[in-house]
C-alpha cells in the first residue's frame, strides 16, 4: 500500500516538473546583454560622443581663382582644413540681396570657391556661421556653393551664395581680413580645369573641377574593431529587454516585433528598419539632413570620421548619407560595394531606417604607408569619353576616393581609384584595358 502512495507520488512530482518545465521554455527570453558573450573582450562599444554639425558637413573642394588661372587646395593639406576654420569664424553681413550673378563672380582679383558635396540647408548654414536666422534674410532652400572674393577696387572681402535651385545669388559682406584671405592663396596648389557646368541660368555655373596633372595617392592598411551590436539594441528599441535574436536563412536578426535590426556580410554591417504604421506621412519641416544628424548625434554613432555626402527628397522618402573619410578621402566602395557609409531613411516625421558598418578603423595604419600615382582629371574624362554612351550632362562629381578591401577578419586596405559621381550613382574608372569593369552607359 505504502508502494503505491510512494508511486502516486512520484508521478504526481513528475507531472508538476513537467508543467514548470514547459512554462519556463514558453517564457524564456533570451538576455541579449549576453548573447556572444564569449567575444565581449573583443568588441568594442562606440564612444558615444557628440560632434558639432560642422565636423559632418565640409567642403568638398577649395578652388581658387587668380588672375585667371584656377587651381585645387588638396584636401591633405593643413590649409584646407585651417581656411574652413577661418571661414567659420567669419561674421556675416547683409549685402545685396538682389544679386543677380554672375557666379562665380567676375573681373575681381582673387576668389575661393567652396564646393559643398552637397546643398546646405540655409538654417543649417547660418547655425554654423552662428547668424541668427531671424535677423538675416536669406531664402529657405539651399546654399549649393560660396565664393569669396576680393574686389580690385575695395579692400574688403565679400561673400556670394549661390542658391542654384531659385537660380538666385546672395551678396554679402564678411569681417574676413584681406590678409587672412591673401594668406590662404600663398600655400600648395594644384591647376585643374573645369569640365562643364551645371547651371539653372546661363551665368550660375558649378563647374566640375579636375586636375591637369597626375595625381599622387596614399594606400594604407588599417586594423578594424568590431562595434557590439547590442549597443545599437540598446540606443534604438524602446523596450531593450523585449528584443529577441533570430538565426534564420543564415541571417542573425533582433527584433522586438516592430522594429528589426539584421546583420549582413558576416555581421559586419547592420540594417536597421522601424516600420511606418500611421497613416501620416505629413514631410517634417526639419530638414533630412538635421533630422539624420540628430539622430545619428543622438546615440553617439560617429565611430570614424563620417561627413554628409549627399540627400534626397522624392516624394514622402527623404534619405541622408554620410562616408567614411580617412586623410580628407572619401571610402566609396567596400569591396566593389557601395556600403560604406552612414544612410539614415525617414517618412513624413519618423526614422523608418538606418544602414552602417558594424566596425571602426584603428588611429593608425600598420604599414608603411605606400604612394600611387593616378592619372590626371583629364585623362580620366578621355577615359569616360571612349565609352560609347557617355554623356557628359549627367557627369556630376570626378574624384579620387578609397576603395576599402578585406584582407582577413580585422585588416582592411584603402587603395585609391578615380571614381566618377555619373547619373546618380558612384563608379570607378579603370584604366586598364583587360579590366571587365563595368562601362557607364
């Protein structure tokens, strides 16, 4: 008798561990603070730091034009970065506001042309010239590019804006010294001409500048350290804890069940998507370009120095990208791909994604850093002028830029390429005959 309560017993137990058992793996949740814990040693989180607008947004080009003759200050050297310092700095002064070009303006002794690589915002502009924007009457667009210059007959510096989509320029005076400005033309330069323009009137060019010389290039190899991605889980979910890992299809994937982070190329690059549910698609009246910035700013994700290389408005989806600089360079390809970059995606008011690597360059490269000659601008438009489709109206940038390739799991290289900015979309030239590159058509 006693046998069978004892067996009762047992399985009574049993049947209860059993119902425990099957709640605790219905509820179980993984901790994502611990998913590869094995390589935390190994990665590294970002260093969450703030950076000021002006250290994302740069000049592309400086050129200057003397006396006729128009030239490059080289973007390694310390001219280029100290002119922009300069230029911050500079108080602005209501001019002509009825300008009416032509720009870049002419029959004056001296100009620096700054080519942004993209439109500025005006708002964005008058912050970091720090104008207050309410005592400054500018039009709420776009400044594409600037040029300051020096009139034969006056000893002050003046300002034109060129706001190419109103097909309009702005005058304006500016507290910069005439000595400062002559001091800027003295250092290194290099001769380019200019290939063609794009213009919205006959007398508003934005040449494309390229050099009539061979140019020198540096190629470097750099370790990489990987970025944790439960950092970014950390800054971009509301509810972290809810986040739960996926492995499906060999892809790894975090999802709270709205938005997903998913990793791609072995994990070393991350999507992040948070879908749109209101019906609201209203465009925000913040600028894509401060509303990415923010964002970007907001969780420290400037892990390598990142500037704005282009945005785009169509329709409701407006969208901002940010390259890789290292030495002045952009890195435009990652292994033939054009990834390496920060893209921030946003619908009507709301972030909807957010592309970027998943690793950062170390401070120094771990060679000896080796010199490549590259051809001239020049010989790089004959280049693209033997293609049989060319067509120089939808040529919109020539510039050399980095290809970054993997060499194992933590080293990559930067090997410089002319690349060409051709309807949209970044190529690179090769010179090559027996290349199979693709050809722009």
């Amino acid at each position: 008798m006693n046998y069978e309560h004892v067996k009762t017993g047992l399985l009574i137990g049993l049947v209860g561990l059993s119902i425990v058992l099957t709640w605790q793996l219905w509820t179980f949740q993984p901790d994502i603070n611990f998913l590869g814990e094995s390589e935390e040693s190994e990665r590294t989180p970002l260093n969450n730091q703030e950076v000021k607008m002006s250290d994302v947004i740069k000049p592309e080009q400086l050129i200057t034009h003397i006396d006729g003759q128009t030239s490059m200050i080289p973007k390694s050297t310390e001219e280029f970065e100290a002119f922009y310092e300069m230029l911050l700095e500079v108080d602005l002064i209501e001019g002509d506001m009825l300008a009416t070009g032509p720009f870049p303006k002419q029959n004056v002794s001296a100009g620096i042309e700054v080519v942004f690589p993209a439109a500025i915002p005006t708002d964005i502009l008058l912050a970091m010239f720090e104008v207050d924007r309410d005592v400054f009457n500018l039009p709420s667009s776009e400044v594409d590019r600037l040029y300051l210059y020096r009139d034969s007959s006056e000893n002050d510096i003046a300002m034109q804006l060129l706001f190419a989509e109103d097909s309009r320029v702005i005058e304006v005076e500016t507290t910069l010294s005439v000595d400062q400005f002559e001091e800027m033309l003295q250092g290194e330069k290099i001769p380019v001409t200019a290939v063609h323009s794009g213009t919205n009137s006959s007398q508003l060019h934005q040449h494309v500048y390229v050099p009539t010389e061979p140019i020198e290039a540096r190629q470097m190899t750099y370790t990489t350290s990987p970025i944790d991605v439960n950092y970014f889980i950390n800054e971009l979910f509301n509810e972290p804890n809810s986040v739960r890992a996926n492995y499906a299809d060999l892809v790894e994937s975090y999802t709270d069940g709205n938005r997903i982070i998913q990793l791609r190329n072995d994990g070393e690059f991350m999507d992040y998507n948070n879908p749109l549910f209101s019906e609201n698609q209203d465009r925000s009246s913040r600028h894509i370009v401060q509303n990415s910035y923010d964002f970007i700013n907001g969780h420290g994700g400037w892990s390598d120095p990142y500037t704005l290389s282009s945005w785009s408005a169509a329709d409701v989806r407006e969208e901002a990208e940010y390259l890789l600089h290292v030495d002045g360079v952009p890195v435009i390809s990652y292994e033939g791909q054009s990834i390496m970059r920060l893209k921030v995606s946003r619908i009507g008011t709301q972030i909807v994604s957010y592309e970027r690597p998943l690793f950062d360059l170390d401070n120094q490269p771990v060679n000896a850093i080796q010199r490549v000659e590259l051809p001239s601008g020049e010989a790089v438009l004959e280049r693209l002028e033997e293609q049989e489709f060319f067509d120089e109206t939808k040529l919109e940038k020539v510039m050399v830029g980095y290809e970054m390739n993997k060499q194992n799991v933590s080293l990559v290289t930067l090997e410089p390429y002319w690349y060409v900015l051709y309807d949209n979309q970044w190529q690179k030239v090769k010179f090559d005959q027996e290349a199979n590159g693709e050809e722009i058509q």
